[in-house]
C-alpha cells in the first residue's frame, strides 16, 4: 500500500501545496484549521498591504485567483493596485479555495511526527488518538508558535504576554474594541503595528502611541501611481532586486547564512502601506529613536523604560502590545520528534532546506515562513506560493 504524504497547516501555503499535491495523484492528508491565523490572529477590520495581484493562493489550474472568488460569490472585485483588499475578505477566499480544492481537510492537530525506525517515512500521531506512517511530511504550519515579543516584555510578566494581560502580542487579538477609553502602547514600527495602531484610536482608544526603536522607522509606502516604470514590476512593487527575489528564490539560497539572514530582516521591512499614511497622522503619536531596556508592572499598569543617547524615560500605559512580527524557530515546532530534529540541519535563522524545500532529513519539507532563510523573503507572503508549490509538490512526488 502507498503511504500517503501528511501536510501539516491549512493556511494559504499548506493549501496550495495540498492543492499541487492532489492535481499529481499524490495521496496526501492534510491537517489544521483552515485559514486560522487569518480568521482570529489578525484584528477585525485590518486591511492587506499587499495588492490584488499579490494575494492570490497558487493553484495547479485556472480559476482559483483572488478575482475568481469575488467573481464566484458576488463579493467587490478586487483587481487594481488602488484597490485595499479586506482581512475578512482574503480568510473567506481561503476557505473557497480549500472547499474546491483541498475538501478533505481534517481539522485535527497533529501531536508528534517521528522518523520510523529502520524504514523509511515518518510515524504521525493526531489529538484524535490516530496513529499513522507517511511517507513523506510537508511543515506548512505559516505564523503558528512564532510570535516574536521582546525579551524585556517577557521578562516582566511571570506567564509571559497574554491577551488579557499588560503586555500582549498583536497576533493576541482579533477584536480591539476592548480598549476603548484606555492608554495603549504599540511597540514595532512595521505594517502591524502602524495599522494596528490605526485601528486601535478608530476604536475609541484613549490615546495611542508607537514605539520605535530607530529613529525615522515610522515611514510609508508610495501610492501605486509613484513607482518608478523604467524598473521591472513585480508583486511587491517595481524594483530590480524584488524582481530577483520573486522569480528566483531558488539562487537566494546560494547566497552565504549571514547576509541570507540580514536580507531576510531588512528586504520589504517594516514599511506603512501608501494608504494607511492619511488614517495615522494626527490620530496616532509617535516615540521613535528609544529602545526599550526594562519593563515592569506597577498597580497593574505596564511601565516601559526607554533609552536613547540623552538617558532613560519611562512611559506608562493601560496595555502595552508587541507588534514585533514573527521569527522562525525550529524549538516552536514541537510536533517535530526528537529523532526529527537529531538530524534536521539549521541555519540563518530556519532549516536549511535544498533544492524542492528538502529539509536535511530524508522526507522533511519546509514551506512558508520557514523556508524564508533558504529562499527569500517572498517566502513571508501569499505570492510566494505561486514559486514554491508546484516545486514542493514535484519533490514531494519524487520520493
């Protein structure tokens, strides 16, 4: 008997890769929530930065774009670059998608994935109490476990950052209207913590402020009508170097660990979106040029101290929230069994994956965020499905 191929995560990544799967006479079970990190991870009325264009979750056959979608249901076309495509909009286009092409999604966690002894594949256990051998694993778990949160945040609480707490992650929270008539810091100055901060004065917070570490971080994007036409578009925008990134993640991993990793950090940063610039001026303060060195809670209240070359501030407030963005970290993973990560290889900040996502150990694969450190940043967005899954699904076939 053919032992199937087990795909771990139901997010845009895990989707299209089941969907490629499928369309080459795989036999593939797939696990997770669908579209969970979209549907309760990201605050009710935040919007995409990304375009149209740029939003679509790779399929093996026509008629499953973004357009499709709102074609099919009725739903606003989105098509232009002018054109701001809801969060609740996208998490439904994902569950059309997944109805129509992924229906045998099994909403069940997978527990543990160990390599089984002297033979090939890997041995899964679900919640379910299900055991079972797979042939090959595909990791498309996206966001899941890797919120990133300052070590000074973490440190002040006992339990760490809750949502419920003095200190949170903005990934903690899908409904902010909680806040209303309270102080509220937000630490990051990337697209989370701008349009978080948005959202957070639309809905009535009492004052909101952005905390960012380098000076002049709090910076926006330009409309679609300013990019230059003498460079090379692509999903991100017209530049030659994301022309590289978007169409030949495959050389990215070629390139030496560390300046991967700083590329990784710092290619399509912490940037505002082009619309976002006339909702947060004069709506939201800003605190830039500090770093947070200590924290602490006093009668209930969180208490940052900042730091710059003049000396040491403090800043009081009713909640402080770390949208500080994600970081891939393999020790997060921990479905991955001992025997897994005795031979998983890493390196520049997640696995080091070849060529086809092909983890270190036979049969391991990597997609989405993780694979960032091997192939690029277009691994961090929905586009980059259309480069990695028919790819993946090629390798996976091959084993």
């Amino acid at each position: 008997m053919t032992l199937p191929v087990a795909v771990i995560g139901a997010g845009p990544y895990g989707l299209s890769t089941a969907a490629h799967l499928k369309a080459r006479g795989v036999p593939t079970r797939v696990f997770g929530s669908p579209m969970v990190s979209w549907r309760e991870q990201m605050p009710a009325g935040m919007l995409l930065k990304s375009t149209p264009v740029a939003s679509n979750i790779d399929a093996p056959q026509p008629g499953h774009t973004l357009l499709d979608y709102c074609v099919d249901t009725g739903e606003r076309r989105y098509e232009s670059d002018w054109d701001v495509i809801p969060v609740g909009t996208f998490a439904g286009y994902g569950l059309w998608f997944q109805r129509r092409l992924v229906p045998h999604l099994e909403q069940v966690r997978v527990k543990s994935v160990e390599r089984r002894p002297g033979r090939p594949g890997f041995e899964l256990k679900l919640d379910s109490g299900e055991q079972f051998a797979a042939r090959a694993v595909v990791v498309a778990t996206g966001l899941s476990g890797l919120a990133r949160v300052p070590a000074e945040l973490t440190a002040a609480v006992p339990d760490g950052p809750v949502a419920g707490g003095p200190f949170s992650h903005s990934s903690h929270h899908h409904d902010l209207s909680g806040f209303a008539g309270r102080d509220v810091v937000v630490v990051g100055a990337g697209q989370s913590a701008l349009e978080s901060a948005v959202l957070l004065a639309e809905a009535g917070a009492a004052s909101v402020r952005v905390v960012a570490r380098r000076r002049g971080a709090v910076r926006f994007g330009a409309a679609p009508d300013g990019q230059s036409p003498l460079k090379p578009d692509t999903p991100f925008g017209r530049a030659w170097s994301l022309y590289a990134f978007s169409y030949h993640a495959d050389g990215f991993r070629r390139l030496p660990p560390q300046l991967r990793e700083y590329l990784v950090r710092r290619v399509l940063g912490p940037l505002g979106a082009w619309w976002l610039r006339e909702r947060f001026v004069g709506r939201v303060r800003v605190t830039e040029g500090k770093r947070i060195v200590r924290a602490r809670v006093a009668e209930g209240r969180p208490v940052l101290t900042l730091a710059d070359a003049g000396g040491e501030t403090e800043l009081t407030a009713d909640h402080v929230i770390a949208a500080t963005g994600y970081r891939v970290d393999v020790a997060a993973l921990d479905f991955l069994g001992d025997s897994v990560r005795a031979r998983l290889a890493t390196g520049a900040g997640g696995p080091r994956l070849g060529a086809g996502y092909r983890s270190s150990v036979p049969g391991l694969f990597f997609t989405g965020l993780p694979a960032a450190a091997s192939f690029g940043p277009v691994m961090r967005f929905v586009c980059g499905t259309e480069y990695a899954s028919p790819r993946l699904a090629r390798a996976v076939a091959a084993v």
